[in-house]
C-alpha cells in the first residue's frame, strides 16, 4: 500500500473546490483535482470515494459535534435550548474557514446533484437530533420538530453567513436566527 500523506486530504479539498469554482462541479475530474493538488488519482481515492464527497467529508464529524453538544447540555434545558447547544457548535465547526465555506456554499448552490447530497445530510442531522432529544426524554413529536426547527435555523443563518458581510460571526447570527423564529411563533 502506499504512503499515507496527511496534508493531501486539505490539498484535495482546496485543488477541487478552486476547480469547481472555476470550471464547474460537472466539469471537473477527479484526475484533474489530484494533478492540481500535485498528487495522484489513486491517492484522491485513499481519501474521498468520489468528488461529491471532496464538498461533504467531515459531515459525520459535524453531526457527533453537534449531538455531544445536545448530549452535554443541563438537564433543565427546553428541548430548544437544548438544539442551540448544538448549533453553538456547529458554528464553532463551520466558522473555522470562512472563504472555504463560501466557495462551498457556491458550488453547492450551482448543482442540484450537490443540492439534493445537503438535504440529505440535513436530514441525517436532523435524525441525530431527534434521536438525541429522545434520550433526554422529550416525546417524539416534540423532538422531531425541535430537531428540525434548528436544522432550518443551521441553514438560514449558515446561508445568511456565508453570502453576508466578513464581519458576520456565525455563532451570533444562529442565536439571532433562533431569537427571530420565537417572535415568529409568538
């Protein structure tokens, strides 16, 4: 087996997402992100399964984030305090590269192959919630709309950060989304 290269991983994700900004999503082969990256086709499959996944590896990551942080919270939280929780870490994850966000978010948007691949990772995370609010006991109705209330409120604000001023802090515009849905149900 070959030689395991632990910066090739971040190499690949940026080679890709340059050439899907450039070239678009469709129009980019895997034997073209590897060259851009200086590395090999065989070494982009030791790392990625196919270049849908360059855009979406670290999902899981994010998910056992967010669902710890739901786990970690006090006991008395509201199934929603609970949820923010989770979308405090969320913010925590995603806002670690904010240019690498934005191109994503652009190439995403572009494709509805990509489309389609967010929602369902959208509806895996808002399972694991609704799983984890079920741990805390909250009824399953109840969990599922909790879950899925702070999934929407992940992609409002995520949206509304990648495409609004530099000076935007995710973690802030997420509490201010989830202030503006409880005036909406008031």
């Amino acid at each position: 087996m070959g030689r395991w290269e632990p910066n090739a991983s971040g190499r690949l994700r940026e080679a890709a997402l340059d050439l899907y900004v450039e070239r678009g999503f469709e129009q980019t082969t895997v034997a073209e992100i590897a060259a851009r990256a200086g590395l090999t086709a065989r070494t982009f499959f030791r790392h990625f399964a196919d270049k849908r996944e360059v855009l979406f590896a670290g999902s899981e990551l994010l998910e056992q984030h967010m669902v710890a942080a739901l786990d970690g919270a006090p006991e008395t939280a509201s199934p929603m305090e609970a949820v923010g929780a989770a979308l405090d870490a969320a913010a925590g994850a995603l806002s670690r590269n904010r240019d690498f966000s934005r191109r994503r978010h652009l190439v995403i948007v572009a494709n509805g192959e990509l489309q389609e691949r967010e929602l369902i990772k959208m509806t895996r995370l808002a399972a694991a919630l609704t799983e984890g609010l079920r741990r805390r006991g909250v009824a399953a109705g109840d969990a599922r709309l909790a879950a899925e209330a702070g999934v929407a409120v992940l992609r409002v604000a995520f949206e509304q950060w990648v495409t609004g001023p530099e000076e935007q802090d995710l973690a802030h515009v997420m509490r201010e989304s989830v202030e503006r849905l409880r005036s909406l149900t008031r």
